[in-house]
C-alpha cells in the first residue's frame, strides 16, 4: 500500500489529460487497486477468450471417443511448486467433437453427456462429488462440479460447457483450505466465448 503512496506522489498531474486525472481519481476512491495483470488467451480458431494468472503452457492431447479420437487442447499454469498464489493448478481445454457424437441442440442428451463426462472425470482421479450446479455462458448449457481430492487434502472446481458440438472445461485446484479464494471465480468467470 506505501508503494502505491509513494507512486502517487511521483506522479506529474500537470502532464496528465482531464480523462486521465478522472480515471485515476475515480480508480482511488473506489477502493480497486490493480496489483497484476492477468494473461489473455485469445483464441478465435476455438471461439473463446480466458484469463490466467501468468502465461500458461500449451499443449494437445489424444483422447479416444466413439467417434474415434479427438485432440483436446490444453493451457495450464502449474502453480503448485511455488507459494505464490492462492490455487495450484489452472487449466482450460477445448475439444471439438463430431456432430453425429454430441450437439447442445439434442437436449435430450445433454443430462447424460455432462453425466459421463463428469463421472468420467471423478473415477478418474479417485475423488468425490461435493457440490454440482448447472452454469450457462451465453445461452448454452454447462455444469460446475467441486470434487473433493487426496482425501480432503486438494479441491478440484471444474466447469464444463456444451457448445454446439464444442467442449470447453475450465478447472482450478487448490489446497482445501483455499476453496474460496477470490481467484478462482476470477478465472472462471474470465472465460467468455467469441464468435459463438
């Protein structure tokens, strides 16, 4: 806070234009301090836009379906390493899948394809269902799960969109006692889609 003091009484206000002065006076008095940036992924080729805390990696993997196999592509930031934020693990995927598989236009397989995909997901890891919700981004359907993991050691907060034939899975671990940390629904909300 005294750097953010300091800063402010190096400033030249002189050389600052009267929409500049207003910006910044009206960033103070409402209390928002920006502390970082957050890293942008903008992907107009998989139709989404997400924020990470520093630059994730990127990666693509294999995933065998009925439909034969599928890549998946994968951003993450591993944080677990390092004591420097509140979560240990960012990730967000996107797979596009057949038409004849999955469409978030057949509603009547939406309940048993967020079913399988997050039972899926929870045997995997060995883990247990705390909470699960449905979510939207825009209008298409979604579903947000908290998985308990390591034995209540770690939570896993997944959320799974359905667009069109598009699957896009934002999730964030953490240690239990950081559940509710701010910068997961950061994260999470962060995630927006871009000409859907």
């Amino acid at each position: 806070m005294f750097y953010i003091y300091r800063k402010i009484k190096k400033m030249d206000f002189k050389k600052m234009s009267t929409l500049e002065l207003i910006l910044f006076i009206s960033v103070l008095s409402s209390g928002f301090i920006i502390t970082s940036d957050w890293f942008l992924i903008k992907n107009n080729d998989q139709g989404y836009q997400i924020e990470f805390p520093k630059e994730p990696s990127v990666s693509v993997q294999t995933v065998n379906t009925k439909a034969g196999p599928v890549d998946m592509h994968i951003n993450m930031l591993d944080l677990s390493k390092k004591d420097e934020d509140s979560n240990m693990i960012y990730l967000s995927s996107f797979a596009q899948y057949p038409d004849s598989l999955v469409h978030s236009d057949r509603k009547e397989q939406l309940s048993g394809f967020f079913k399988e995909t997050l039972d899926g997901l929870v045997s995997s890891i060995d883990g247990k269902i705390i909470s699960k919700k449905d979510v939207k981004i825009d209008s298409y359907p979604g579903k947000e799960v908290k998985i308990n993991f390591q034995d209540g050691m770690a939570v896993i907060r997944i959320r799974v969109y359905l667009v069109q034939n598009k699957v896009y899975m934002l999730q964030v671990i953490t240690k239990t006692e950081k559940d509710s940390n701010e910068s997961i629904s950061k994260f999470m909300n962060s995630f927006s889609l871009i000409g859907a």
